[in-house]
C-alpha cells in the first residue's frame, strides 16, 4: 500500500501554527517547523481569561493556542512573557471593574479569581479581540490600495460584521458591461501643455486638478481622469482616484449608537482624494426590490448613480471598501464627485469623496447621505447624487421613513430623510 502511494502528495489542510502545537503536544522535535529542543515547552498564550492575587504573586488563567479552554491553566507572572497581552488584560479589566464597581465598596485584590461577571466579560473581549484582529488582517490582504486599515471597538463586545465582503473596486452585477474606453489623450504634460484639452477637454470639460492633486472645480462638475489609453504615464497629475486610499484609516466603533464609523490615522489636505464608494452594480428595479428588503432589515447602503439618468445603483450592502462604514453627517467633511476613467458611460460614474477642509489626524470621517448639489447652473441640476442611506437605520432610498439623525453637528437636519 505505502509504495503505492509513493510520489502522492496533497495539500495540507492544517496550518504552520497548528502543525507546530501539534508537535508540542506530542513533544516531538521537528526542525523544518521551527520546534527544537529548546523551545519545545514554549506555548504561546491566546489570551488570558482570569486574574488573582495569592499573597504578593499575581496569577493568570491562561488559554493556550492549540488547546481547549478545559486545559487552560493558572500561571504566575513570572512564567508569561507577553507583555502586549498582560497590558490589554489589565487595561480592560480596569475597565470591567469601573463598570461593575459599586460605589462604597473596596476594590481588593481577588484571592480566588475575578468576580464571575467580570471573568465573563474579560473572556468575551479577549474573543473579540481576536476576531477583529483576524478581520484586520483579512481586509488588507484583500486591499488593493496603500493606505492600511485597522479595526478597533473600544465600546461594546460586537465582533466583525458579517456577510461583508471587501472590494477595491466596483462588482458590476448581471447584464451590466463596462465599456473600456477607446481613446486617450496624447498630451506632453497633461496639466502644464494639455492637447486639446487633455481627457476633460475631450468631453468638454475642465482639468479638475491642480499640481498636488487637489480637486478644483465645483462639486457637482464631472471629473475626467486619464485612463489606459493615454500617452501620459501614472505620474501624470490626472491620475488621481484611479490610485486608491492613500491614508491609513481605522475602522472603529461609535459610542452614540451609530455603529461603525471611519476615522483617519492621518491629517488629510483640504480637496484631497479619500476613498471611492464601491459596491455592486445593480438597475434600479434591482434596487427598489432590494430596498424594500433592506429596509425589513433596518438598513440600506444604496446609492442611487443619477448623474444623468437614475438606471444604476451602487449596492455597498454586501460588497464594499472602508466607505461602506463611513457614517452621514449634517456638516460632513467629505464630498461627493462623479468621475469618469476608463469607462465614459455616463450613466455609470466613479463615486469619490474628497475632503471639504483639512482633516485633522484622529477625526472622523463623514459624508451628507442625502446631498444635493446646489444647482447654480441647469448643468450642476442633474448631477445631484443622493445615496440611500447606510450605517445600520432604518429606510429605503426610493420609499424613506423619517430617520432620526445623530450626527452631532450644530447644523443638524435632525432628520436624514
Ligand atoms: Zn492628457
Ligand atoms: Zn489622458
Ligand atoms: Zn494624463
Ligand atoms: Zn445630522
């Protein structure tokens, strides 16, 4: 039998990780997956899950990676050395107890273990932590741009989101084509010498960036970017949304009920490019249809593309980027533009939002769901854009309820819809 089987090989199902506990546990050396002799009896702990104080010497109910919680045993201080995990553990218990301290009450060290209910909470965080790493890790393998994502929920114990699924660009759903466009520019300098008038001038319209790349017409005018056909390479300063999020941002939870939200990692440049609005391509039957769903759901992510005519929406409910989390604000510091790269349908525009005013580092990211463009000309009317609605409320785009707003802003509408 074996040398039948000589030559056959499969994949291995188990992982780098899972194979080296598996060594540990049955202490067997193994070179090739880095166990020696030496670190034979090192474990790594998961997380830790309890606390107590017996005399002077701190202990810690440890949840070895490999191996159930059954086998979790108490260490003292001295055996761990993770000091990453020890400084989250204390800091969220110091959170626990606040939560749970009663007012007259001394806060002694435990002798036998942390009271049951923190205990629980302690391990309920310590299992969200680890999801929301994963789920970091997992959006940017899947990232396409520079820009890195974090995750972070300071606020209560929900996990990742599921059913999403991160895209760098848009899903164009059934019977929808994208047609590549078929000409290009053939400028020296797109910005300092453009030939007729670059890209834009070739659809009548104006160059929208200057040399930083900063946005410059009017929002609610088009934007026309160079695309593959050009003779200008990707340095040229008409390629801007088509390189994607520059910024590292971080996903993170609100604590006045408004779910996810974006904030950014770094201070952003009045009129510059943030992110696009992704999601699935989809007709606005497709849309209406969905949008009575969502709405029994209690939330939307629905842009309706009616640049010119409103023939497809932008579905973000399932396939999306970082601005399927950015919230609506009353006074946002993100704008909307229609842009137009590859494909110059213009029932089919690229969705990007740039900022309105200089973003400081730490800030929250924000855009008006329901903006109107105010129409100076009869042009700027049709190209109103006007999303659904997104971040967890109840409505639909086409047949809205009346949805209270918490943005915050003195300037609050009160009402989304
Ligand atoms: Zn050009
Ligand atoms: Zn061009
Ligand atoms: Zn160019
Ligand atoms: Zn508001």
């Amino acid at each position: 039998m074996a040398e039948n089987l000589k030559g056959c090989s499969v994949y291995c199902k188990s992982s780098w990780v899972q194979l080296q506990d598996l060594c540990r546990l049955a202490k067997v050396v193994c070179p090739d997956l880095g166990v020696t002799r030496r670190n034979l009896s090192h474990f790594e702990v998961e997380y830790l899950c309890d606390y107590k104080r017996v005399r002077e010497e701190e202990f810690y109910l440890v949840k070895w990676r490999g191996y159930p919680e059954s086998e979790s045993t108490w260490e003292p201080r001295k055996n761990l050395r993770c000091p990453g995990v020890l400084k989250q553990f204390h800091q969220d218990l110091e959170a626990a107890l606040q939560r749970w301290s009663r007012p007259g009450r001394p806060r002694r060290p435990p002798l036998h273990g942390l009271e049951p209910l923190v205990a629980a909470y302690l391990l309920q965080k310590a299992k969200q932590r680890r999801a929301l790493w994963r789920w970091e890790c997992q959006l940017n393998a899947k990232r396409s741009h520079r820009g890195r994502i974090t995750v972070e929920n300071e606020v209560d114990l929900d996990g990742p989101p599921r059913d999403f699924i991160y895209i760098n660009e848009y899903k164009v759903g059934a019977g929808i084509t994208l047609t590549q466009v078929a000409v290009g520019c053939e400028c020296q300098d797109c910005l300092a010498q453009p030939a007729g008038g670059c890209c834009p001038g070739a659809s009548r319209h104006r160059f929208a960036y200057n040399e930083q790349g900063q946005v410059r017409v009017r929002a609610g005018l088009p934007i026309y970017e160079c695309n593959a056909r050009c003779r200008c390479g990707p340095d040229c300063p008409n390629r801007v949304v088509q390189k994607g999020i520059r910024y590292d941002l971080c996903i993170f939870r609100t604590d006045n009920g408004r779910g996810w939200g974006v904030r950014t990692l770094e201070k952003i440049r009045k009129n510059t490019f943030v992110m696009e609005y992704v999601g699935e391509i989809i007709t606005s039957e497709e849309a209406e249809r969905r949008g009575q769903i969502y709405d029994r759901q209690g939330a939307t992510y629905l842009f309706d593309l009616d640049y010119v005519e409103d023939v497809y929406t932008v579905d973000a409910a399932y396939y999306g980027n970082i601005s399927h989390f950015v919230n609506h604000s009353c006074d946002p510091n993100l704008q909307v533009y229609n842009v137009f790269i590859d494909n110059l349908d213009e029932r089919l525009p690229r969705i990007a939002l740039f900022a309105t005013r200089p973003i400081r580092a730490g800030e929250e990211l924000t855009f008006d769901y329901n903006m109107h463009v105010d129409p100076v000309d009869a042009e700027s009317t049709r190209m109103d854009s006007n999303l659904g609605l997104a971040g967890g409320l109840a409505g639909s785009p086409k047949k809205r309820l009346r949805i209270e707003c918490k943005c915050g802003a003195p300037a609050c509408r009160k009402y989304l819809f």
